[in-house]
C-alpha cells in the first residue's frame, strides 16, 4: 500500500507567520486600551462597596438587621481601701469599660469616714460617678459621663458614720453619691435588667426583715416589674459559706416567689455561688480589702467557692440569657454562669371594673375568737392555732368590695403572709362566709364572731406543705361558691362588705393587719358583670356557676339571667 505524503509550501509559513502577527497585535490593543476601561470600573465598582458599607455602617442598627440589646456591667464588693489590691480590682473593672457599675456594699472603710470617701472611691471610679461631688482633679479614665453610672449599696462600714432620726438619714455616703429613691434602697432599670439595690444592714429605718416596709416596697415593685431580669442587690448575704460573717437569716426573703431572678452580695470576703429554691445567689467580697476562708461544710446549694485571689463580677444581659462571671485581676474568668429566659403565660388582662383586690384595712377588721372562752382578741400570728394548741375561729373582713348585682363570679382567693416558718404537722382550715348582704363591723363582745350566720358553702383548705421562709404568700383554694352566694342575696350592692370565718387544726403563724398592714390579708376576685337585661330567675333551685355546681335554693339568693 503506498502512503501518500504531504508537502507544506513556503506560502503556509508566510500565512502563519502573519497571522501571529494579527494577533499580537490584537492582544496588545486590549491590553492597552480595554484593560484599563475594565480596571476603572472595577476601582469604581470597589469604590462603590466602600461607600455603601460606611454609609450602612452610619445607619441606626434597627435599619439593618434586628440588634440584640446587651447590658454590661460590673459588680464590686467590700473594695473601699486604698490598697494595691483595691486598685488591681479598679483596673480590671474600667478595663471592661462597663456600661455601669453596682456594688455589694463597704464602700469606704473602716469608719465610713468623709475624708475617705475619695481616696477609697474617687480615686479609682469618679469617671463613672455623677455628679461628682469629691475634690480629686481630672478623670480616672475616660471622659466624665453626663449620667451616673455607679449604683452603691450600703454596707456596715458605710453606716458606721451615718445617723437617721424620723426615718430621714445623714451621713457622708449618703453625701457623696447622687442616688434613686431614698438612697439607701432604690431601683435602676437598664435595657431588659431591672436591678434593686437593698439596705441590708439593722440600722436601716424601714426594716430588713422579709416583713419589713423595704421588703414590702420590693415585693410591690416586682409585682409591677417588666424587665426580663430582676435582681437584688444586698450586702449581707442571705445565704453563704464564709466564716467570718456566714448566711443572714433576716435577708432570707421570699425573693423566688416575688420573682427575683439572683441575688448578689458581699460582707464575706470570697467568691461564692449557690443555688436555693429556684434563685441564684452570689457572694462577691473579694473587691479588695482582704480575703476570708470558708467554713469546713460548705451551706446546702453551694456550687461554686472561690478566695485565693481578689477580683469582679461582668454580667451581660439580652431579652434571651443573662450571662454571671467572676474574673480575677489577670483577667483570668474563675466561674461563670448563664439564665436563660422562659417564655411565661401573659395573663388576661382584665377591666378594673372586673377585678377586686383589698388588703383587710385595719386591726378591727381581723380577730379571733378562742374556742374555749369566746374571748376576741387581735391575732399575734396565730391562724387557729396557738403554740399551745388552743384553738380559735378566724375573722376577716373586707370592706367596699365593689361588685355588682347580678355579678358572675369566676375566682375568689384570698393570701396569707407566713409569719413564721412551720415544718409542723398538714393543717385543715373550714372556710365560710357570713351570709348577709350588709356584713356590720366587727366588736369585742365574746362569741360575736361564731354567733354570725354562715354561708352554707364551705371551702376546706388542708394545708399540708411546710412553710419554709417568713413572708412567702400562700393562697386558699377557690372561694367563688362563697362569695357568689353571698353577692346574689338580696340587698347586695356594690361597696358592701365580705366576711370570711376560718377553724379548724393545725399551727400555721400569718402575718395580721396589726402586725405590718403591708401584709394582712389580701382577698383577690374576678368577675364578670351582669348583662344588661338581666333581670331575678324564676323560683326554684338552679345553678348559678356551671363551673362549681353552685345550687341555691331561689328564697334565700336573688337569681340572675
């Protein structure tokens, strides 16, 4: 087979060879002419991103994309000395640059004197106290702040130099510093944290027991708080480890139940974290003047100890967590813990046309009556046991409950304070009401209280958990039966009064009107209000809530449609 072979003439290199030529050209063209358009608008697109981004950057965050609101601020304690250590402390703490500061107390030792004021607290925080009233020249660090940004608690040092006299006090903390309320026990809100900063301390005028008018003003205040978290600020520790001082019993407050997330305090010199009844509670002394050791068995809940060096507490907060940390001065996080935030049921909001809610108001309206003698008397604690197991019937009488004829009542209780702490034996407690439509005053003339009428609805309330902190509120059952007979009689107008009997066994202590009228008994109604055509039912026995198979005979109760 014979191949055939090619031969490429001079004339296809020529064509080649040109067409090289062409393209080089071509190329360098581009790179002279086109190359450059493409750079300048790619600098310009460049530039382009560089001004949308400031100018994103120069826009409110809630333009962009929605912001976590986070609170920072640092917790200090027992850290008033002029002292290396003091300043170490300092130094961490404006190293954070916190949006404030709270303190857990001895602000200035040991006398609480005048002229300490600035070298144990100026010197280190006036930048984050306004006004500064102190005499130092220039700032700490950074620029003066045109709001305060620094929220003390009394400590017992601090009180050493402080006097009272009718409730009002003097003293040079209480100079030194600018604060909310009475300045010894106060609120600040900030973002989704509301923190109550207490007097811890005897001396306080108002109290420091969980009876005490300051205790009533936080409970008060945290029934009408809305922040995420709530914490309170106290400097002795309700409950702690330490030797030297140890757990206040007086500061043991129903803090979980009034709904207090944490509580933070200092006097013990250490760092310490416990758990108890639903609350975190911190000791936080270690701010500089000394360090204290711990007791040989640690209290019951404690997860955490630490005192071999001093140091400070960051705390930062957002609507979903709340985030504890005790660093020390190398900036060195020894503990830390985080909450977090459950969603809880909003409640229906109800007119106030629909709702009853009466403290009994005066020592008057709550007596007893002992069983045996008939003897009235004004209860110490007792509700119908003594501590010598004599028994008595209970009275409590609400004035001007406004509801309406015709009414439908859905919820009645009423709360108790615990006067004292009981682990004693179940108690049964037989409720009823005085049946009449005009429930007169109560007096002093023996068995005037077990010769009123009584409703023919009962509520037994068996008690039978302890009662563990002086205090906490606990409610009796549903008494809607009661007083849904009671406000159905004819002659029932709004602004009548109820009356409620209480007998039975058992030794639970209550807190009475004449004990603190803060905490006497409260009676809690809703209701709904009668329609407007409603007019009395036909004679006979019918229901008259559904809900409790209320039924009452139609000559003793006015009916309504």
């Amino acid at each position: 087979m014979i191949k055939k072979v090619h031969h490429r003439r001079w004339t296809h290199y020529v064509i080649l060879y040109m067409g090289g030529v062409v393209v080089c050209a071509m190329l360098l063209l581009c790179a002279v002419w086109i190359l450059p358009a493409q750079l300048y608008s790619a600098l310009n697109e460049n530039r382009s991103i560089a001004s949308n981004a400031a100018s994103y950057a120069a826009r409110p965050a809630s333009s962009i994309m929605p912001v976590r609101e986070l609170t920072r601020f640092a917790v200090i304690g027992d850290y008033g000395v002029s002292e290396p250590d003091a300043k170490r402390v300092a130094d961490l703490v404006k190293s954070w640059q916190p949006d404030f500061i709270v303190t857990t107390g001895d602000n200035n030792y040991e006398k609480g004197l005048a002229e300490d004021m600035d070298p144990h607290i100026g010197a280190y925080y006036r930048s984050y106290i306004t006004p500064y009233l102190g005499s130092l020249d220039g700032q700490n660090s950074g620029e003066a702040t045109q709001i305060n940004r620094f929220f003390p608690s009394l400590g017992n040092h601090d009180w050493e130099s402080m006097t009272c006299r009718d409730g009002l006090c003097a003293g040079p903390y209480l100079d030194y510093f600018t604060l909310p309320g009475n300045e010894r026990y106060y609120s600040l809100e900030r973002g989704r944290v509301r923190i109550f900063v207490l007097d811890s301390d005897p001396h306080e005028p108002d109290g420091i027991t969980p009876l005490s008018n300051q205790a009533m003003w936080l409970r008060d205040a945290l029934e009408n708080s809305t922040a995420t978290w709530n914490l309170a600020i106290t400097h002795h520790a309700p409950f702690s480890s330490g030797s030297r001082h140890g757990s206040h019993k007086e500061m043991q407050w129903p803090y979980a139940q009034w709904g207090i997330d944490a509580v933070l305090s200092g006097h013990d010199h250490i760092y310490e974290r416990l758990e108890l009844g639903g609350v975190t509670y911190f000791v936080n002394g270690l701010g500089g003047k000394s360090r204290h050791p711990f007791r040989l068995n640690l209290f019951k809940g404690s997860q955490f100890t630490y005192n071999s060096d001093y140091g400070a507490m960051l705390v930062e907060a957002d609507e979903a967590q709340i985030t504890f940390q005790f660093v020390n001065p190398d900036n060195e996080v020894v503990d830390s813990t985080t909450l977090y935030a459950t969603a809880t049921p909003t409640p229906p909001v109800l007119a106030d046309d629909q709702l009853v809610d009466i403290r009994i108001p005066s020592a008057a309206d709550h007596l007893l009556e002992q069983a045996a003698t008939g003897v009235i008397s004004y209860p110490l604690g007792e509700l119908v046991t003594d501590a010598n197991m004599r028994t008595y019937i209970a009275g409590g009488r609400f004035p001007n409950v406004l509801i309406p004829p015709c009414a439908t009542i859905l919820s009645a209780n009423i709360e108790f304070a615990a006067a004292e702490t009981s682990d004693k034996l179940p108690a049964l407690i037989s409720i009823y009401g005085e049946s009449s439509a005009h429930v007169l005053p109560f007096d002093m003339t023996p068995y005037s209280l077990s010769h009123r009428a009584k409703t023919s609805h009962n509520v037994q309330w068996h008690i039978g958990a302890q009662w563990e902190t002086v205090g906490e509120s606990h409610w009796t059952p549903d008494l809607t039966p009661i007083v849904q007979e009671i406000v159905s009689q004819p002659g029932w107008v709004s602004g009548n009064a109820l009356a409620f009997f209480f007998s039975g066994g058992g030794d639970r202590s209550v807190v009475a009107y004449n004990m603190q009228p803060l905490a006497a008994p409260r009676l809690v109604i809703h209701f709904e209000p009668p329609a407007a055509d409603s007019a009395p039912a036909p004679a006979g026995t019918i229901p008259i809530l559904s809900n409790h198979q209320v039924y009452l005979p139609i000559t003793a109760v006015q009916y309504c449609n």
